[in-house]
C-alpha cells in the first residue's frame, strides 16, 4: 500500500423524475468543485447539511447513523412513480437510514463504509431495499495537497450538480468507480473518474460513466470550471448509445451578490426507435443570480435564475428526439421541489384513452426569497414558472407555476426539522393533454437525524 501511495506523490502534481425536494448531496467534491455562495435556503442545503460526509474530517473514526423519516402527501400524483393523475390523493411515510463508518487510521488513507436502508409504506404502496451505498478507500498524498485516489462505491457530485448530483432527498445515486484527482498548481484541480451505475440505486438505469471536472478557483470567490462526460446509462440500453456532454461552469462574486453561469453542449449516439443509431446535437444550460440583504434587522437571500433545455417539434410528433437536452442525472433545485418535472428534456403526459403528448424541451424561471426569522428558525418561498419549447399543432407551450414553502428548524448540527408545501398551477398544457386542469398538490413533514460517535484525531508531534 505504502508502495502505491509514493507512486501517487511522483504524478506530476496535476428521466424520470429525480425525487421531490431534488436535494443536492454534497458527496466528496473538493470546496473549488462544490455549489458555494449565497443564495435562499434550500431544502438541497438542509438536506446535505446532515447527510454530507466531512471533506476533512478531525477524527480518527467516526461511527453513526444519519437519514431522515418523512411523512408526504400528494394531490393529483402518484408519488411510488412521480405521474401527473388527475383527482387521484394518496399520502404514505418514507425512510432513509444510513449506518457509516469513517476511518482514518493514518494521514494517507480514509477508508468509507455506508449502508443504506431506504422504503416507504402506506395505502396500497409498499418498497424497501437495503444495500451498501458507499463503499470506497481514498489514497491521498501527504506530500502533495490535492491529489488522491479513490476506489469503490462513491457518489459523483459537481458543482450545483446541474448535470451530476445525488438523490438526496430520495435514496440517493452512486457509482461503483475509480477517481483520480490532481492539483498541478494550487489553483487547479482536475477529477478524472469512471465507473458504472449502482443499481440498487440508479432507479432502473444501468450503465457506464466516465468524464472529467477541472475548476481553477481564482481570488474573491470567483472560479471557472470546464468538464466532459461520456454517459451510456439508460433503462432501455442499445449497443452503441451513449451521451457526451461538454460543459464550463462560471462563478463570480459581484459585491453582495452571486452569478453563476453553466452552458452544456451535447453530441453523441441515440437509438432512434427503429433499427439505428442517430447523432445527437443538443443544448441546454442555467444562469443564476443570488444575493444576501440584511432588511428589517433579518437577513433576507434572493435568487433568480433562467434555465433552458432544448427540444425539437419531431419529438412532439413521435419522431428523433435526438436534440433533447438531457441532463438526467441532475440534482438541481432549478427544476422544481415536486419532481413534476424532472430534467430540462421536456414532459409527457397521459390522456384517458392512454395516448402520451409530449412536450418538447423546456425553459423554466425562477425567483425565490428566503429569510432567517432566527438563528434556528428559516422560511423559503419559491416560483418557478415553466414553458415548453414544442408542442402539438393547438396545444399551449403554458406548463404551469410551482409555489414551495418551506420551513426548517434547525436543532442542532445533527437534527433538523423541515416542513414544505407544494404547489403546482397547472398550465394550459395539462388541460389540452388530459383534460384536466386540477392543480397538483404536495405536503411534507420530515425529522434529519445524525447520531455519531467519533474518536479525535490526536495531533502529531
């Protein structure tokens, strides 16, 4: 072991729906690759705030078990699979709950292991699963800051996680892979990773991923990160398909407030439903803006965002969807706290004769505001209103508005309360392709736990 660790010092220092809430793990990005900055209080940063693993942990192990338990509720949608049904209201109690253990038995290494129990019940709906959902050793070079080798179970989280993130709020997405990362200047780093999709968690997509994530961290909070990914996952694989996405990812501090900006272009290989495989040609990409204001003697934070995911009139017809944007294994809180939408490649919806209408490509925009009424006690209000690129000839591009409340407390670092309620107006899209026009309802009630125990890490002499 000792021999593979001083080879590492000598490298030269170098859809469907993702789950409501869509809360952002924090996984093991380095800070430079990490979301930072201002911004509302989302239920992303609640969530990950008790379930992330510390990136530099000040113990020598650390054994618990953190997660949440969740009562939900939901008019007009079916939660086990995240479908749009009119007049239909169910309500059923959930639970994720990992057991870990982090050990750090010399500077060098950090050996990981984390089960993962996850289910819900309630009415007529019954799922549980238990599985390892992280299991990994991580080398790292005590000679040269930033560069490790990581092997095994793992998550893959970057940036806001637009394109790559984690289910948190549901039962979470890893990989069985291997990454290298590399600093070859202090304000570089550069993560080279591949793997494949673990199934007990991928919700049914199989498959392989491999790409690599750069950021240069410049001074003031400003950094510029570039990346490529090669994904093949799907649920329905054919041979030869895969997806490549090509992406730059801007962060700037401009006096109080936070800009972001992330285009993504996409090519590749699509089976286009018949006998081949067709190039694909896709766009999509966010920018956000966010800002912290003291009013009234409490701290306010206001964010607005634009995000837009390209589509084409032949998927609307049931044609090549091969200039879809897709970015499916997303995180981001851009798409909605209720997973009526899932990713920017657009929604299909289901009329009383089981015919699907598609529409095709999406933008979406957002405004939030958010304010720490205490130092425990926070309150976040959210819109986000969303369009279609393509329809049907007669049909509204209008999909609708979502309103989300949510109401944290926190009770220490390692409980917290969250309450939310959702609402989606729905659009004249929903009308034109089931009939319907009820608006979507969801309303939750959720208790996050970590309860540790942890041996310090004595300092060396």
């Amino acid at each position: 072991m000792k021999r593979f660790v001083a080879l590492l010092c000598l490298t030269p220092a170098l859809y469907t729906a993702g789950g409501c809430g869509n809360a952002r793990a924090a996984g093991d990005p380095p800070p430079a690759l990490a979301s930072d900055g201002t911004g509302p209080h989302t239920v992303q940063e609640s969530v990950e705030a008790v379930l992330a693993k510390p990136e530099e942990p000040p113990f020598e192990y650390k054994a618990g078990v953190n997660g949440f338990l969740r009562g939900e509720g939901a008019g007009s949608f079916r939660l086990p699979d995240f479908s749009v049904t009119p007049n239909h209201a169910e309500g059923r109690f959930l639970y994720r709950v990992k057991p870990y253990l982090y050990w750090h038995p010399t500077d060098w290494l950090d050996l990981h292991a984390e089960g993962e129990g996850y289910g819900f019940t309630g009415g007529s709906q019954y799922y549980g699963k238990v599985s390892l959902y992280q299991g990994f050793a991580e080398l790292k070079c005590p000679k040269q800051e930033g560069t490790s080798f990581k092997a095994g179970r793992q998550e893959l989280v970057y940036g806001s996680a637009f394109m790559l993130g984690s289910d948190t709020f549901y039962k979470g997405l890893s990989y069985d892979a291997l990454r290298l990362r590399l600093s070859p200047v202090k304000p570089l780093t550069v993560d080279l990773f591949g793997g494949w999709y673990a199934t007990p968690w991928s919700g049914g997509i199989a498959g392989n991923l491999a790409g690599g994530y750069a950021t240069w961290t410049f001074s003031g909070g400003t950094s510029l990160d570039a990346y490529a990914l090669r994904d093949t996952g799907s649920v329905d694989h054919h041979p030869g398909e895969h997806r490549n996405s090509f992406g730059l990812r801007g962060v700037a501090k401009l006096g109080p407030a936070r800009l972001e900006v992330e285009p993504v272009w996409q090519t590749g290989r699509r089976f286009n439903g018949v006998d081949a495989n067709e190039s694909i040609g896709a766009w999509g990409g966010h920018a956000d803006l966010a800002a912290d204001a003291p009013i009234g003697g409490l701290t306010n934070h206001f964010f607005a965002s634009a995000a837009y995911g390209s589509g084409s009139r032949d998927a609307v017809t049931g044609g090549s969807a091969r200039k879809e944007f897709l970015n499916q294994a997303n995180d981001t809180p851009l798409t909605g706290d209720m997973s009526v939408i899932g990713d920017l490649s657009g929604l299909t919806l289901t009329d009383g004769a089981g015919a699907g209408h598609r529409a095709s490509g999406l933008q979406i925009y957002t405004a939030g505001w958010g304010v720490d009424l205490t130092k425990e006690l926070n309150l976040t209000a959210t819109g986000r209103y969303f369009l279609a690129n393509y329809v049907e000839t007669g049909f509204s591009r209008r999909l609708g508005l979502e309103a989300d409340f949510t109401l944290t407390y926190t009770v220490s670092d390692n409980l917290s309360l969250i309450a939310g309620y959702d609402r989606f107006f729905t659009g004249g899209f929903f009308r034109d392709a089931t009939g319907s026009g009820s608006d979507i309802h969801y309303g939750y009630l959720m208790l996050q736990f970590d309860l540790a125990h942890q041996k310090p890490k004595l300092a060396a002499r």
